[in-house]
C-alpha cells in the first residue's frame, strides 16, 4: 500500500528541495574540493582495490559518513563490506596438471601441457581418473525454449569426465544457430556438465569450426576457481581421442552439425587421468556502504540508494590503462574517474543531511571498490546486499561527474523505469540542469550491477575525454562547481524518491532494433575517424561505408563530424557517447564539416551488422 506524507510535510519537503538547489555555494565547494583533491592526491596512489591507497581512501570516507550521523546497515557493526577476488591465476609450479589418455592396447599416453593440453583458469583443482564420455557441443537449452536441445539426453555423465565441442552446430539455419549460440559461452557449457553431474568437462574446437584445433585461452588472469575440472585439448590431442575408437574428429563433428542434438556416446576402452592444479592470488576489497536513517515516525525500511565506485588503477599495473609505455608505471589519479562521482555522492549525502530534516524513508548510500576490475564491489553487494534489493526504491550512480560543459548532465538509464523521466524533470525545475537522457541501463559501470538485479537504476555522467585511464586525468582539470551541482541535484532527486512512499516501477529495457543475442549494443555509423588528420574542428572521417548509415546519409571520407544529434562532437570520446545514447532506428541529424563549410545531413541510425 502507498504511503504518502501529509501536505504540510509535503510542501515543506519541496521548499527544501528548492533550498537547496539555491544556497550559496562556497563553503560546499571548498569541501568538495578538499575531497576530491585528497582522493586524487599522490598519497593515495590511484587507489587500487586492495591496496593501502584503497584503505585510506575508505577511511576518509567512513571518517566523513561518522560526521555527518550516517549509520551502518541493519546488520552492520561498521561501514566496511569485505570482499574477496582473485588477482591472478597460474599453473602451480609445483606440478600436478596433467592429462594421460589410456587406450585399449594399455599404452598411457601423456599429452604434453600448453600444446596438446591446457586447463582453464576458472577450473577446480583436483584429479580425475577414469571414462569420458563425448558429449557433442555440450549445449543444454532451458525446457521453456522451442528447440528443446539437449546434448546431455540419454546420457550418464554422473562422475565422469566429459568432452565437448566449442561453439554451435554448424551448416544449420542462421536463426537456428544464432538461438544455440546464446548457449553455447564456456561458462554455460561448463554449467551444463555440471548439471548433468560431470566431475570434469575437457572442450575442443572441432575441424569444421572457427579456432579449428587451437587450444582454448587459458582465460585465467582474474578467475575464481570452479567446483569441477575444466580443460581443454588441441585438435592433434582431439584425433587422437578419436583415433582409439576408429573416428575422425571431422566425422564426428560433421554427424553433430544438425538442428536436433545426436546422442552421445561412451569413448569405449578409453581412459584418462585428469589433474588440475592451479595458484590464485587472493585479495580483498572493501565497500563502504551507510544510511541516513528516516526521521518519520513509522518508516519502514525501503527507500533510495545513490552510489560511486571510489576506486581507479593505481599505476596500471592490472590493466586498463590506457596511457603510452613512458605513462606506464606512473600514478593514475583518476581525479574524474572516479573521485569526482566519490565527492559528488558524499556531498549529496551532506545535504541531505543537513538541508532535509525530514525524511520520510531512509536513504542508502554505497561507495565501490572493484569497478575498475569488472564491478566486483557492486556486484559482491547485489549477490549479498544487506538491504535486500527489493527494499530499493530506486538506485542513482554517478560515475565521472568531473568535467560538466556549462550545466550539461547525461544521464543513462531512463529505459530502467516508465517514470524515469517525469521524475526527473520534476526534480530539475530547482535546478535547471541541461539533462539529456539515455535510456539504455547497460553501461559499463555500478549501475548494472543493480539494474540486472531487479533494481530501476540511474548513471550521472558528463563524459570522457582524452586523460580518461590515463595519468593525466588529475584534480586541476576538474570543474568542482559541476561536481557539487551533481551532488545536490541528486541529494534532491533522491529525497523525491524517498517521499513518493513506494518504489519506482522496473522496466526491462530492450533496445529498439536489437540483434537477437545481444544486450548493449551501440547505434552504429559505418565510419572510420581519422587519427592522423590534422587538429581541427571535430571527428576528421577516414573512411566511411557505402552501405553504412552514415554512408547512405552522405557523409564522405574527409568530413569532419561536429554534432550528432544533440551531441557536440570533438573527439571519438564524444561520438561513443552519443552513439550509446541514442537509439537505433532513430533519425538524428549530423553536422559535419566539408570544405570549410558545415552540411546537415539526417542519418538513421542502425544496429551493427
């Protein structure tokens, strides 16, 4: 049943809302910049998850949280969530991995590790010995989908090993193949032995597919272990599991490329000893997660959440930096990515604090780690939130808030829920932001993680630019009255949420003219930009597809694209956003730049072929 606040309480809740939209400025944006500069300074280190940069960074922030009266979770004696990942996978130097296939002559037969053999990096350490059964392309389909395909049917894998092909049949109808594909990842072919009660599972690319007899990859860097062995054998190693039964590997992949799934079969006479040993280099990181209680006398425990990843890449030494060799090694300060959302988000739980006495439902706030490394701290909450994510009204992030045009805010998402927008608007009459919408919620940030939950979720973003990933990317750059605009535009708009007295309707948001099979695909051009082309106004083009959108449109090799749509374009930064941002099947008009002069030219844009 809704619950709503009384109409004084109302309107005196709106009247605040304006408030603080309005209050002078200066002594927030001192301390906005007094966060930020201390978050992006060298004594944090670009604030690695896991490392002592992290744990300062989470102290400050904790330090602030107590300051303002922010409590711990129900459930919580502090404000720190623990979460452990694996940095790194590797082969045990100590041995232990191996793969010795017996046939019926009794000769054991060793094959040799990283070219005949290799496990997985996911795959469970232990040891194996006995049959294995040959399981075409492993694909087991839900009982609810029309093609009814099962590789497992009739078969008894229960303790034994499997081995299966990668991908999907081949030769078949496209549609067909396309719906097997959907199934057809490691991590689902490993879940389907694993349903059918397989104690190992061994995958090999067959002769009529692509990747014909490579090795899979080891795919190990950040892998947590799996509770089966999983490896995988080379198409020589392949032959000769075949040759012991009187096949080919092309013949038995080519009885298997069919609609329906042929029954397996036992490799009689053949057995094998199977051992996995695998080293992970465990680490933990640490979500710093609070709430503002509610003020209302009977509040139940529902209400908002905003959130930022505080998190960056240290000195890039895991990965995703995106600097030239002389920046490697160097400190990545990610002033925009993300101390900027970090500082945005703390401000708004401030004002909150300070310029909302009444609050009708508590507002929840949670500060990653691990966004940088695939969402890890978000993710490791959804799965285990102590607020359960049913209880959420809603879930607004703010990821790179650093770099606001004028009063320029994109925010992505809208797609999440029908009333996105009329919330919205009504939040930023106070305001009088320049907000353009987005309503795609798959974006590469926290917000996912809460929207595959279940959960109606935002993402604040001003967009990217060239010192993004990079050591560059440093607090003098930063526009700090557009951080705190951010922040008290979403204190406001989470106060909104709070008072409507119930959660806002979830929508999954499927993208217009999707390709089956895919869930975050971009709008696309057909174009090529031009990086060696001299500086100048906008996206020099050098290459554009005929039979592309942008190429039916006219535009031509030399252009210079300066706006899509609503977007100025200066760089490849601002084109990606744009093309995330916009709809495929839309019309947009493009300003391009041809012989000095600007052309407008509509382009409808497509999914990617």
């Amino acid at each position: 049943m809704r619950r709503t606040l009384p109409a004084r309480l109302r309107a005196f809740a709106a009247a605040l809302a304006l408030a603080a939209a309005i209050l002078p400025a200066h002594a927030s944006l001192e301390r906005v910049t007094a966060d930020l500069q201390y978050l992006a300074s060298e004594k944090l280190e670009g604030r690695l998850t896991g490392t002592e940069g992290e744990r300062l960074a989470a102290e400050y922030l904790v330090a602030e949280l107590g300051k303002i009266g922010a409590e711990p979770l129900p459930g919580m004696d502090n404000f720190l969530q623990p979460f452990d990942f694996t940095r790194g996978v590797e082969v045990a130097k100590e041995g232990g991995t191996e793969l010795t296939v017996t046939g019926p002559d009794g000769a054991p037969v060793a094959f040799k590790l990283g070219e005949k053999f290799r496990p997985m990096g996911y795959s469970g350490n232990g040891d194996y010995s006995g049959e294995l059964v040959f399981a075409g392309y492993g694909l087991t389909l839900p009982e609810e989908n029309d093609l009814q395909y099962d590789s497992y049917a009739g078969l008894d894998v229960k303790g034994k090993a499997v081995l299966v092909m990668r991908y999907a049949p081949e030769g078949i109808e496209e549609k067909t193949r396309e719906e097997l594909m959907r199934y057809a990842t490691f991590d689902r072919k490993v879940e389907a032995a694993r349903d059918a009660g397989a104690a190992a599972i061994i995958m090999f690319g067959g002769p009529n597919s692509d990747n014909a007899g490579r090795l899979l990859p080891f795919s190990g860097g950040d892998s947590d272990e799996d509770d089966i062995i999983v490896g995988s054998v080379s198409g020589d190693g392949a032959e000769a599991l075949f040759a012991h039964i009187g096949k080919t590997a092309k013949d038995v992949q080519t009885a298997f490329d069919t609609p329906e799934a042929p029954a397996g079969f036992n490799l009689e006479g053949v057995s094998i000893k199977l051992g996995v040993n695998l080293d992970r280099r465990r680490i933990t990181g640490h979500n710093v997660l609070a709430m503002l209680p509610a003020t209302v006398e009977g509040a139940g425990p529902e209400g908002p959440m905003l959130g930022a990843h505080y998190d960056h890449l240290g000195r890039g030494e895991l990965g995703g930096s995106l600097a030239a060799m002389v920046g490697k090694g160097e400190i990545h300060y990610g002033a925009d990515d993300n101390a900027s959302g970090t500082t945005a988000v703390l401000e708004a739980m401030r004002t909150i604090a300070e310029q909302y006495p009444v609050r009708p439902r508590p507002v929840y706030v949670g500060f990653w780690s691990g966004e940088e490394l695939g969402l890890l701290g978000a993710e490791h909450y959804v799965a285990n939130d102590v607020v359960p994510t049913e209880q959420l009204y809603a879930y607004v992030n703010l990821d790179m808030v650093g770099r606001m045009k004028e009063t320029e805010l994109l925010i992505q998402g809208t797609g999440s829920s029908p009333e996105w927008e009329k919330v919205l608007d009504k939040t930023n009459e106070a305001f009088e932001l320049d907000l353009t919408y987005s309503k795609n919620p798959n974006v590469p940030t926290d917000s996912a993680a809460f929207y595959r939950g279940g959960v109606p979720a935002l993402q604040f973003f001003t967009g990217l630019h060239e010192q993004y990933h990079r050591p560059a990317d440093t607090a003098d750059l930063v526009n700090y009255e557009g951080v705190l605009r951010s922040g008290r535009y979403a204190a406001a708009l989470a106060m909104e949420l709070a008072h409507r007295g119930e959660a806002m309707p979830f929508e999954q948001y499927r993208r217009a003219g999707l390709i089956p099979g895919r869930t975050s695909e971009r709008a696309y051009l057909g174009i090529v930009p031009d990086y060696a082309a001299a500086e100048g106004k906008g996206l020099a083009l050098a290459s554009v597809a005929e039979d592309g959108p942008a190429g039916k449109a006219g535009l031509k090799a030399g252009d210079r694209v300066v706006k899509l749509g609503k977007f100025d374009v200066t760089a490849m930064y601002d084109l990606m956003i744009a093309l995330e941002s916009l709809e495929i099947g839309e019309t947009v008009d493009a300003v391009v730049l041809r012989d000095g002069k600007e052309t407008t030219l509509p382009v409808k844009l497509e999914a990617r072929p």
